[in-house]
C-alpha cells in the first residue's frame, strides 16, 4: 500500500502549542490504555451516542501527549484495539526535540504471524535508531519506521485489509522491502554519524601530540622520534579519511558514542608508534635508506617519509619491522681493526 490508512472517525491532535504539565498525582496513561480509550470511543461514535466516551478518550489523549509528546503520525484499527503511532516531543531551551515509536498490535496479528513478525523488525529498528542515531537522520529513520508500521497494520485491519490473499501478500512483499531499505538507511547513517565521532577522536589526539612535540623539538636526541610521531600519527589520520571518501570505512556504531571515540584517539597513537620503530629501524642502521649518498638533512626528509608511511599503513610498517630483524641477524657488525688482525 502506498499511503497510510487512517480508520474513519479517527482524530490526531496536532496542538502547536507546547503540552501541558502534568500533576504530580496524575499519571500517564500507556499507550496500551490509550488504544483501549481510543477503541471504545471508536465504538461508541459508531453507536451513535460517543459523548461520555469522547471525553474520556480525549482526556487519555491529553495525558498521554503530556507525557510523551505531540502525535505526529498514527493509524487506528477499526475492529480491533490495535494501533502505531509516532510521538514528538517538541525542542525546548534545554532538550532537543525527540521522536518515540509506540505499537500496540497483538490483538490484530495474532492470526497474521507474518505481519507480526515484520512489525517486530519494527520495534528493533525504531529502537536502534532512537538509540543511535540523532537530528534529522533519527527522524527520516523512525518516520520510515512508523510508515511501515501503519501499512502492515492496515492489512490487517477489516476496514482497509486487501480484497484476496494474493493481494495481501504482494502488499506484505513490499512492505518487507521498505523495512529493508529503512535498515540500509539507518546502517549508513549510524555509520556516518560513527565516523564523525571516530574522526574526532582521531583529530583530538593528533593535534594533542602535534602541540605537545612542539615542547620537544629543541632537545636534540629526540627529534627523530618527535618527528617520527607526528608524521606517523598525521600518516593515520590521512589514511582514515581516504578510506572514507573512498566508501571502505566502516565503524562499530552500536557500542556508542564514548568507545567509538576512543577508538579513534588510538589511531593515530598506534601510527605514531610505528612511525618510531620504522625511524629507529632506519636511523640506526639496521634497515637502509634508499639514497645514494645521504646528508643530514636528505636523512631527516627521509625519515620522515618513511615515518609518515608507517603511520599511513599499519600493514607496511609490520611488513618493515619484519624484515628488520632478519636482515640484522644476516649482517653482523663489521670486526674492529684489532679484531680483523
């Protein structure tokens, strides 16, 4: 189906103005109660004589948007107490606005375990991006999430339910694929949304060591391994954003915000510390540097080359230390005068 199915008579207050509080001796109602209260003035309208039930139901309504936000998006069944809806909770000065994702359906799927399965896919990916994801990514993924909901509860619903069973099933078969996309949707976005937390994890400590080697450079035996490091962990960072642009980065976004931002402070730490064994490797002789007759400073613009190579490719820079051991055990010190007689 492409479009949501509103059961007749059903009302969504969409109020402007913020809701009001509620007493402290008034709790709110679940959305399970809300649905009951909805049912039954439902019922009641379709009796004739829904005076008494209206008030209750919007009295239900009130406290529950109260509580939860504004209803932004919801679909009614007509026969049975069953219903989705999507809530909001308008920004304030010290809160953001939030979505919330609430279902109550078992009454109308008990005999439709296909339907209940895919509005359980639902559930987890509501969750999930009310979790992880933020701004308009959460609300593009949980109102994709709440427009799924409402078209396989349809389907089920007496008054909007397709004529024959073939048709039903091509209707489930899309709604399946929507779902499907809305998960892609919200994998790429928790995963972009990663990668910014990833990157700035990985900016904070490069420029912490960047600054902090600016202390060190005037002491004269560290500046090979002062140098290694920053190239190294600039090496890493670079590394990281081709693999971005190029679509091959791909972050653990469940575990976080706080984890994923470690993770990335330990990039460049790990490139700068490669970065050293490389430069020491080099510097002291047990590799060689590819230049015919080096100075000092062709040995530094080297060095740091090679540095910022280790701290670029992790894979090289093990590659390099490898070779380093063997090629030393194969190439002993020369013998001294005395010793060569």
């Amino acid at each position: 189906m492409s479009e949501v199915t509103h059961a007749p008579g059903a009302i969504t207050v969409r109020n402007e103005a913020a809701p009001s509080k509620l007493r402290v001796d008034e709790l709110a109602p679940s959305f399970s109660e809300l649905v009951h209260s909805h049912f039954a003035w439902w019922q009641a309208r379709h009796n004739g004589d829904s005076r008494g039930a209206d008030a209750a139901y919007r009295e239900h309504l009130r406290r529950f948007q109260d509580a939860h936000g504004l209803v932004v998006s919801s679909f009614w069944a007509s026969h049975l107490e069953s219903a989705v809806v999507l809530t909001e909770r308008r920004r304030t000065l010290f809160r953001r606005s939030t979505l919330s994702f609430h279902r109550e359906t078992d009454w109308a799927t008990r005999r439709y375990p296909e339907v209940a399965a895919e509005l359980h896919r639902c559930d987890e990916l509501a969750v999930r991006a009310r979790t992880v994801l933020t701004g308009v990514r959460q609300r593009i993924c949980l109102h994709l999430v709440a427009a799924s909901a409402a078209h396989l509860l349809s389907l089920v619903d007496q008054a909007s339910a397709p004529k024959d069973e073939a048709e039903t099933k091509d209707a489930l078969k899309r709604e399946q694929d929507a779902i499907d996309k809305a998960w892609r949707y919200y994998e790429q976005a928790a995963n972009g949304q990663a990668q910014i937390v990833y990157f700035a994890g990985m900016a904070a400590v490069a420029l912490a060591i960047s600054v902090s080697a600016v202390l060190f450079l005037s002491v004269e035996q560290w500046k090979v391994s002062v140098a290694a490091l920053v190239a190294g962990a600039v090496g890493a960072v670079i590394s990281v954003v081709q693999r971005i642009n190029t679509g091959g980065f791909h972050v653990e976004y469940d575990v976080g915000r706080p984890y994923a931002f470690f993770l990335g402070g330990l990039r460049p730490l790990i490139g700068g510390v490669f970065a050293i064994a490389v430069a020491f490797a080099f510097d002291s002789g047990i590799l060689h540097l590819p230049i015919a007759q080096p100075d000092t400073e062709q040995k530094h613009l080297a060095l740091i080359v090679v540095s910022f190579l280790a701290g670029f490719s992790e894979r090289w820079a093990q590659d390099t230390l490898t070779t380093a051991l063997p090629q030393a055990a194969a190439n002993p010190a020369a013998p001294t005068p005395a010793e060569g007689g």
